[in-house]
C-alpha cells in the first residue's frame, strides 16, 4: 500500500494531483500564473471542485495566457460569468484580468514572477518538519500584502500558502508520504 498524504483521499483525479502535481517546484510563469488563478478561484470552496473545472477554466482563460487576460473587456469578463464550466463567482472572474496587469507589471520589475516569487524563500523551497500543517503563516501574510499592494485580487493569506504548498515554495508532504522524498529530491536537483 502507498502511503499518501491524508487530505488527498481516494477520488482519482485528487490522488493524480497529489501524485503528479502537488508540491512540485513550477519555476514558468505560465504555470505559477495558473496556480495561482486557481488558487484565488477555490476561496471558500474545496480543491476538488477547482480540480474538476481546471479544463473549464483553461479553455475559457486561453490557457492562463496573462497577456491575452490583461486585455480581457469587459464584455468578455460578462460573458465568462456565465460559463459553466468555470466557478461562476464574479468578483473572482474580474480579479483574473487584475491580476494578470498586476502579473506582468511583477515581471517588468523582477524579469520574471518566478524572480520574484521565489526570493521569498530564498530559491530554495521549506521544508515540512511534519505534525499539523498551518493554513497560513508569517511568510504568507507578508507575501499576500505585498501581493496585495502590487493590486492583485483574491490573495489572502491563506490562498497564498496553498499557493506556495502547491506551486512546491513549501513542501508539506507529510514525511510518510512516498511524495514527500520525491519532492525533496526535485528541490535539490
């Protein structure tokens, strides 16, 4: 039997995100600007429900393509309101095109989001020491008011740590997991 970690449960398209995805450092900033879409998409929502509209969400986002979104109108902000096949939340449907301005006004300054995102752990991810993980911490709260002041939406502090577990900025496998070795592996590597 594998051991995963517990939150995961037995839902095959979770178990393949925990498997695949999970905790794995991105360093593109196509992917970290989805991560972190998604990641302001599940607030007050569960995970799974993201999961299952992440196709929805990239057919109706042309892939998480930052420059399109940045000139998104209006009329299609409007109009993605009533797409199903995304959370149809209209606060964070606008804050899509917010932040994808506020995205690349991070990469002006930084050369990258990547840059940026990454200094606040210094290029090298923390490491889980196991017991209760947080949902946010001292880190997160700084990263979401910087985020915050730059004009992004929908990144509070906890958003902000389940983007840094997801985008591999923590790894918070629990230690008997078998990803947990695996992860640690691709930090050093």
């Amino acid at each position: 039997m594998i051991n995963r970690c517990g939150w995961c449960g037995d839902d095959p398209l979770y178990v393949d995100y925990h498997d695949q995805e999970w905790g794995v450092p991105l360093y593109e900033d196509a992917a970290l600007f989805e991560c972190l879409t998604l990641e302001g998409a599940q607030a007050g929502l569960s995970w799974i429900t993201v999961l299952r509209k992440r196709e929805g969400y990239r057919s109706a986002f042309d892939h998480f393509d930052y420059q399109k979104i940045a000139k998104y109108s209006d009329k299609k902000l409007e109009r993605l309101i009533g797409d199903e096949k995304i959370i149809r939340n209209r606060l964070k449907i606008m804050s899509v095109r917010q932040n994808a301005v506020a995205f690349i006004q991070v990469q002006k300054e930084w050369g990258s989001f990547s840059n940026f995102i990454w200094h606040y752990v210094d290029n090298k991810p923390i490491l889980r020491l196991d017991g209760e993980v947080p949902s946010s911490t001292k880190l997160s709260e700084r990263i979401s008011k910087d985020l915050k002041r730059m004009g992004f939406k929908f990144v509070g502090s906890t958003i902000i740590y389940a983007f840094m577990q997801a985008a591999g900025l923590v790894n918070d496998h629990s230690i008997n997991c078998f990803r947990y070795e695996e992860i640690q592996k691709l930090h050093s590597g």
